[in-house]
C-alpha cells in the first residue's frame, strides 16, 4: 500500500527481516519512505559483524532468526513490539542529498529529533563522526553515529546508511521500549562491564508504533 507525505512516496511493507532487507530499490523510486511491519522478531547483524558475536543455539532455542543487512554496524533484535522500523531513500541530486557520508543523514535525525520532543522525550543528533567503540560493532545501539538521536547518554533512534551511486538508503530503528535481556540472550557471552553498556545504551519512546509512525511522517513531510 503507497501514499504520500508530503513530496515522499511511502510504502507500507510486510515481511520477515530477511525478505525487507532483501528488496531492491526500483529504478527512478525517487524520494521515497519504507515503514516497515516486521512478520516476526529477527536479530539483524551488520553487513561486516562477525557471526562470532552471536549466540547460535540461544537465537534457535529462542526461535529467532538471524540475517544480514547491507548497511554497517551492530547487531538490532527486531521486534514489532519494541521498534518502529522506517527506510528513508534519497536519490542522487535531491536537495537532501549529501555526498559527504558523515553530513547526509544529519537531516533525518532532526526528523527522529521532533517525533521524539513530541512524545516528552529530550533528544538530541549525534552530530560528530562516527564514535570507534568496539563494543558498537556487537551492538547497534551501544554505538553512535553521524544523525543517530541521543537521550541523555542512551540511543532512541539508530540509523544505518547505505549508498550507491543513484541513491542514500538510510535503514532506522526507533525504539518503543529497550529490552536488553531479551538481545543479551541472543549474544556470545560478554564481559560484565559490556553487558552492563548494553543495558544502559537504549531508551524507548513508551509509545505504540503507530503513533510514532505518523508523527514522522506528519516531520518528515516538511522536507
């Protein structure tokens, strides 16, 4: 199903993470926004993320799949019930579009900034470069990077970039609730101080997903 907001198309997709992350981008798209409704919780690993970093027989006992997305970074634990998950596309020569892989998504996080100030949540865009934590490349959210929204010291919107030639595709996570011990579970074993970030890096926005998904694209629809 498509309908607009404002100048982007936006499409409202079905299917397990593994099939979205699968999907090719159409030739001449456009500017356009995927909101994406998960068919069941995955745990999706950044495209370089060693398999090491996960705890195989914990995902199948726990019936969670693991798939690989094409963007960089750590590992997110899926689930239509703690996260909105939103794809933002930019094609080349948009007035958004920027070359500089560090400035182009500072625009979005402003996006994710307001939804957040609209649900009480002080937020602010992690604005400088990418931050070198080793623990980040195990877990998305223990990491920040360039338009990646901050709450205090924890993460309430992640955002992985991936980029051709004709287009930016920026792949979002907002989080409607932090469940550590639920992605803990799913992890090689780590040391007490990492675990102890990992519980401390996320904070959710404590609101239902659709009302998160019309307050961005009610923001995004300025642009």
């Amino acid at each position: 199903m498509s309908q607009r907001a404002g100048r982007w198309r936006v499409e409202r997709l079905a299917g397990t993470a593994a099939e979205i992350h699968a999907r090719e981008v159409a030739p001449g798209a456009g500017s356009a926004v995927w909101v994406v409704e998960a068919s069941e919780p995955a745990l999706v690993l950044g495209s370089t993320q060693p398999a090491s970093t996960v705890d195989q027989a914990g995902a199948e006992r726990a019936g969670i799949a693991v798939v690989r997305r094409r963007s960089g970074g750590g590992a997110v634990l899926v689930d239509p019930a703690a996260l909105v998950w939103v794809d933002v596309f930019v094609p080349a020569g948009d007035p958004l579009w920027r070359a500089d892989v560090g400035r182009a998504p500072l625009w979005l996080g402003e996006v994710w900034a307001q939804v957040c100030r609209r649900f009480g949540v002080a937020a602010a865009v992690h604005t400088a470069a990418l931050a070198p934590d080793p623990l980040a490349r195990t877990v998305c959210f223990a990491g920040r990077a360039p338009g990646e929204v901050i709450s205090g010291s924890a993460k309430v919107v992640g955002i992985a970039q991936r980029r051709t030639r004709a287009w930016a595709r920026f792949q979002c996570a907002a989080l409607l609730a932090w469940e550590p011990e639920s992605l803990l579970e799913l992890l090689a074993p780590l040391a007490p101080g990492d675990r102890a970030r990992v519980r401390a890096a996320g904070r959710g926005l404590a609101v239902g997903g659709p009302e998160v998904v019309a307050a961005f694209l009610d923001a995004i629809a300025a642009r």
